[in-house]
C-alpha cells in the first residue's frame, strides 16, 4: 500500500494512475472508505496555515476534492500532477509550506531522517505534517505478514528505510517503530515537530473494500454496520487498528 494505497493495478505491473483512477470508478466501497481519510486529513488541516499544501505520492486519489488547491506530486512526471517531488530532496524554499501530506509513503522512503529533515526545512512555523500509514498493533501485524506483499519488521532499527523497491518495497511496521515504540527516540530526534494527534484507526473497512490491488470488494450496503462496529471498537484500536492517523505540528523557531 502505497501513493495512496495499493500501487500495483489490476494486471498491470506499472500501476497507472490511469489504472488506478479506473479501478477506483468501479470500487464504490473503496472510495467512500478513502473519502474518510481525506475528511480526517482536511480536518488536520484546518484553520488558518502559513503556507500552501503538499502531497507527496498523490497516485490517483482525490484528497483536492477536500483539500482544494493542495499541490500534487510523484516521483516522475505524470498527467494531473503539479510537482515532481522527492521526499528526501523537496524542491520547496525553506519555511514555504504550511502543510504536508503523505498517505502511505513514509514506510516506502529509503531515509526517513532525511525526510523529516526536509519536512523541518521546509514547513513554516505553525505548519503540519499529516500522515497516514500502516500500523503494527496485533492486529494489523497479523494481516500484514500474512496477506501482503511488502514487509512487515517490528525489530529494524528506528531510522532504517525501504531497502527494496522505491514503489512495491516498505518496511510496513516503520510508522509503528518511529511513533510507538520509539517515540521517545523520534521526538529526540527531531525536537522541531510536535505530535498532535497518533490515532490508529480502521480494522476492518479498507480490508473489507480489497484495496486498489484486487478485484475483491464486500459489497458497499456493507460499508455502514462495518463503520458502526469500528465506531463501537474505538477504545481498543491501538491493537486493532490497520492504520494510523498521525498528524505533527511544526514549532516555532523559539520553541
């Protein structure tokens, strides 16, 4: 899971964004499901910010339907898009942005303390960096050792990237070493940001939709009693959830 989810298209290796945005036309369920991320991601976002919005490894989703004008971008060029843009080396002046955005990224960088470095850099006092990634409760530890492509490694060191592919490699667990089990080594590390909000969330939803990398979806009447039962499941989604919500805001350069 990748860009925004799953990179890999249905049959096809490349995974288009073309692809993609087809495949998503047809999965209804995966949409609304992805809808709620973005409200989450908006609602992150809101108030008054010192910058423009960027997202980094926008693939085929939607997020400017509730971010509108967030700046778009990939590692290579592609129709849609407003930026080329790696991660670990952003083409933005330093203290230019007022938000950043990654959904399902980080875990696929090759040096994720570059790319906080780069974030620090480059988001103005008061700007956010808002996440989404794969989380390593027992839950999601169980599902993404056994059903998914890229790794999963609770025991990599807290710094350690994707040693593999830039778009199918990623160490899935990275979110959960960087703000779980080291977070105090995280916030050492990188004293500039501050946690807002680290919510895991969604055990069952974007499962229950198949992803963007398979023909599986449950049916979308299906889609409300999932969402009430993981309403009701909230209290214990540091275990259950597969994803997690983390959202950091830039401190001031006094403090």
């Amino acid at each position: 899971m990748t860009g925004i989810h799953d990179r890999a298209g249905w049959d096809t290796p490349s995974g288009l964004p073309a692809v993609r945005r087809a495949i998503l036309a047809e999965k209804p369920f995966l949409r609304r499901v992805l809808a709620g991320w973005y409200r989450e991601i908006a609602r992150c976002l809101g108030g008054p910010l010192p910058g423009p919005v960027l997202e980094l490894g926008s693939g085929p989703g939607f997020l400017a339907e509730a971010v509108p004008g967030i700046i778009r971008s990939e590692l290579s060029w592609q129709p849609g898009l407003d930026l080329v843009a790696d991660g670990c080396r952003l083409p933005v002046r330093s203290g230019r942005l007022g938000g950043l955005v990654l959904i399902n990224v980080l875990h696929h960088l090759p040096a994720p303390r570059e790319f906080f470095g780069e974030a620090v850099r480059c988001l103005a006092p008061g700007g956010r960096l808002v996440m989404i990634e794969p989380w390593g409760g027992w839950w999601a530890s169980l599902l993404y050792r056994a059903l998914h492509t890229e790794g999963f490694d609770p025991a990599r060191p807290l710094w350690e990237g994707n040693r593999g592919d830039p778009v199918t490699g990623g160490n899935n667990a990275l979110a959960w070493i960087l703000f779980q089990r080291d977070r105090e080594r995280f916030a050492a590390g990188v004293p500039e940001l501050e946690a807002v909000e680290c919510q895991p969330f969604q055990p069952f939803l974007y499962l229950a939709s198949g992803g963007i990398g398979s023909r599986f979806t449950l049916p979308e009447a299906v889609f409300r009693p999932l969402q009430l039962l993981e309403r009701l499941l909230r209290p214990w989604a540091g275990g259950l959830g597969m994803f997690v919500l983390l959202h950091l805001r830039r401190r001031s350069r006094e403090g």
